[in-house]
C-alpha cells in the first residue's frame, strides 16, 4: 500500500511570547522565533510517514533555506521526495504566525505556496500508488478548476481518493460538488462541512455529506469527531488533554485514519478511534509534526486514557 500526497508545502514562521500586536515605526521584543515546516500536506504526509505508511509527496519547493528545512523534515518523517521539485529562482512559500495567548495573525506570502496548475500533473504520476490524499485546495487557486480532473484520472488509474479542503479564506467553496464525485473518503471539519452543505447541525451536513462521498469524517475539535462510512455512524469522544498548539491537529487526525483504514485496513470505528488519539495527541507538542509520533505512541496515549477513564 502506498499513497502519494499533493497540497501546500511551506514553512511556517512562528513570532511568540511578544507583549503587545507589532505598531508601525516601533519595534517589540518577543521570547522566541521558530522556522518550522508547515502546509497542511506537509505534515499529513510527515505524519503517515512517522506512523510507518508507505508515502510520497508532490509539490514545489525553491531551492533556498526554507526548502531545505521543509526537505529535512520529509527525509526525517520517511516522506519519499523524489517526486518534489525543487526550483532555482523560486522562493518556498512562507507564513508568519504572530502567536498570543487566546489568537494568532498571519501573514502569508501566497505566491510560495499556491504555484501548482495543471500542467504541471501529469496523470502518469499515479502509477505506482493506491491512494491520493489532497489538502487544503482552496490556498491552491491556480490548480482550482482542475482538482475534479485530476481526481478523476487518480481513479481511471485505480487509485482510492481522499480530501480534506481546509478552510476556504473566501467561504465559496467553489467546484466542490464535481470534485466530491471523485473522493471515496472526505476530511474536513465542522465549520468546512457545515459551510459546504449550507446545513446547521454536524449530523445533518454528515448525511448530506454521505449522499456523495461513501466515507465522511467530520473533526470536531475539543468536542472529537463523527463520520460514516455507508453503513453506520459512528462519533468518538474528545480525549482529555491540555493542548500546547492545535496547529495540524487536523492533518494528523486525517493521517492517522487513513493509515489505520487504508494502510493497515482496520475498520471504521477503530480508525476513527486512532485517528481521534493521533489528532489529541499532536495538539500536546508545538509546530504541525516536528515531533515524531509513531503507532506504537498512539496505541499507548489511547491505552493511558483508558485508565484514566477508569478511574474517573
Ligand atoms: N482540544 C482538543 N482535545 C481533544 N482532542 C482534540 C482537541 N483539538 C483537536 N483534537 C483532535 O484533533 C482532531 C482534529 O482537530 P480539529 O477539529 O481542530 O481539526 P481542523 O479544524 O481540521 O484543524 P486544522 O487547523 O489542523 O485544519 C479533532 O477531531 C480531535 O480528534
Ligand atoms: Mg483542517
């Protein structure tokens, strides 16, 4: 079983601990500046990798130090690259993240990040894969229109396809439909789901949801995740945790399940169950996957939480 993995590769720059928002002509201290790897794809495909799936990625990166962390961190994780292209005079997308207590702003430079289009798929990238996972397709505007495409000849080539949008900036959600003909496993979150199926209730937009894709995971943050797969709906509840940094809680969640479902072929409620740990479990260290997280960690947080149940 392998699967390959396109979406945003870029790092994330992360400002913390300064007292006050930035104030044009002035300049503020802060407690520490850390260059991560970043991108939704980025840290699903560093996540399977950690977990012990079989996984490439695909996507461009410039050839300056901002590609080489994010390279660093694939080789780390056990992300095939081969099928990286790593571009002279282009620069590796970037995003810096003022971080406070309660909030985040960001600052994007989009031009990195959003630099696939169609032409530079060519369906023969499929051959040798089982399944295609696609993140965050509403920060890749330039390859929007073709996504239902590309879909579609990962499986003419008989791939299993599954997607996670992330958040639409925009809040359209455009071409979504024709592209959910071509998913078999759907990702996104409360919010994305409900905005997308334009229904009030996680349950309502879930059975909407259904009506196109055969298996659909709603995430739900704190409150834990909902999905069915055809046959039965199944909801798993949150693990208790303090979260350190929620960034890539949800790639990771989509890692987890789809390595428990698809790689290692387990059944629904048990990969919702892991993928629900995995996701718990990333928000206790800081940065999208800097910090290896193996099967065997999750197995032993979700038997520990178990315990802890017990004597509640
Ligand atoms: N505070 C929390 N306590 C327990 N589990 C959590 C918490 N936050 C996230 N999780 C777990 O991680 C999963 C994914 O988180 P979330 O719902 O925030 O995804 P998302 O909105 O897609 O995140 P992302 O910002 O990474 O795109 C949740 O469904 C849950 O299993
Ligand atoms: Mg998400």
């Amino acid at each position: 079983m392998k699967s390959l993995v396109i979406g945003d590769l870029n790092v994330d720059i992360i400002v913390s601990g300064a007292p006050q928002l930035p104030v044009l002509g002035h300049e503020i201290p802060c407690e520490d500046i850390q260059t991560v790897m970043g991108g939704a794809a980025s840290i699903f495909a560093c996540r399977l990798a950690q977990l012990g799936g079989n996984v490439d990625i695909f996507g461009k990166l410039g050839n300056d130090v901002n590609g080489s962390i994010v390279l660093k961190n694939f080789r780390s994780s056990g992300v095939g690259v081969d099928k990286v292209k790593v571009l002279v005079g282009f620069k590796t997308g970037i995003t810096i993240s003022l971080t406070y207590p309660k909030n985040r702003a960001l600052i994007t430079y989009v031009a990195g990040i959003d630099n696939l289009t169609k032409f530079d798929v060519d369906p023969e990238i499929f051959l040798g894969y089982n399944h295609l996972h696609v993140s965050s397709i509403y920060i890749l505007r330039k390859m929007l229109s073709s996504f239902s495409w590309l879909f579609s000849e990962a499986k003419k080539l008989g791939l299993t396809t599954s997607l996670d949008t992330n958040d639409d900036p925009l809040n359209k959600y455009e071409y979504i439909d024709e592209i959910l003909r071509h998913v078999d496993i759907f990702l996104p979150n409360d919010k994305e789901a409900k905005a997308i199926t334009g229904k009030n209730s996680v349950r309502a937009a879930l059975e909407k949801l259904n009506e196109k894709v055969p298996v659909v995971v709603i995430k739900q943050g704190r409150k834990g995740a909902i999905g069915n797969d055809g046959k039965r709906t199944f909801k798993v509840k949150p693990l208790h945790i303090k979260p350190v940094d929620t960034t890539g809680a949800g790639d990771s969640f989509d890692a987890g399940f789809i390595y428990y479902y698809l790689h290692k072929n387990q059944d629904f409620k048990a990969s919702l169950e892991f993928a629900n740990a995995l996701g718990a479990l990333s928000c206790l260290y800081v940065g999208g996957a800097e910090e290896r997280i193996t099967e065997f960690d999750v197995i032993k947080f979700m038997a520990q939480q178990k315990g802890m149940e017990k004597t509640r």
